[in-house]
C-alpha cells in the first residue's frame, strides 16, 4: 500500500470506537493489513506515536527504541511505579531496564534490545 493511502486510511480509521459496519469495508481491512505488515506504514504509525508523546524519533538508534520509551516518559510526570515502563534513559544518555521498586535503579544496557546497536 501506498504510504500517501495509508495515511488517509488512518486518518478515517484511527479514531476509536469504529461503528460495526466499517469493519466489513475493503478499504477497513486493506488498512488493517498495511498497519500490521507493511513496514513503512508501521514505522510511520509509530513515528506519530513517538511524536505525539513528545519524543523526537530521529533521537534514537530505531523506531522500537522511541516506541518503548514513551512509557518512561509519561513515568516522569507520575510518583506511582509505571509497570509498563521497559526501558529508559537518562539524562547522561544512558539506556536502561528498569528495576520497578519504587527507586530510581535500573540495570544498564549497552546495546538497544531491538535492534542491536551499540548504545554510546
Ligand atoms: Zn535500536
């Protein structure tokens, strides 16, 4: 799929909740496909979750990466433990797995789970 379509599709599709009968339209479904085995519609998606959360996703060795962070991200403004926070980073760009025990701890990582680059 075109990437210029999948953006309409998304556009029309991405607002929840869906009415039944948009399920069963061919544009509904070729969409539903695209978003999950279409790269670069799936990078795109996640490029504009990334944004959203006020991420820059250039900033980051991949797309995963900034994904995953923005549950750290929304951690920040909370004092409860984000148990859906996975990895980190900090403010001397260091990359970690979170040690949930209501501390700051985590174990640091060298190297981005997702797509193995070196992390400085
Ligand atoms: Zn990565």
């Amino acid at each position: 799929m075109k990437l210029s379509l999948f953006k309409k599709l998304a556009k029309k599709y991405s607002n929840l909740p869906l009415s039944k009968d948009i399920q069963d339209i061919d544009d509904f479904n070729k969409y539903q496909d695209a978003l999950l085995n279409d790269k670069k519609c799936t990078d795109w998606v996640l490029k504009q979750q990334i944004k959203s959360a006020g991420l820059n996703p250039n900033k980051y060795c991949c797309l995963d990466m900034g994904y995953h962070l923005i549950e750290a991200k929304k951690t920040k403004r909370k004092t409860k433990i984000n148990y859906d926070t996975i990895i980190i980073t900090t403010k001397s760009k260091e990359f970690g797995i979170p040690i949930h025990d209501g501390g700051t701890s985590f174990i640091k990582i060298n190297y981005c789970p997702w797509c193995g680059h070196k992390l400085k």
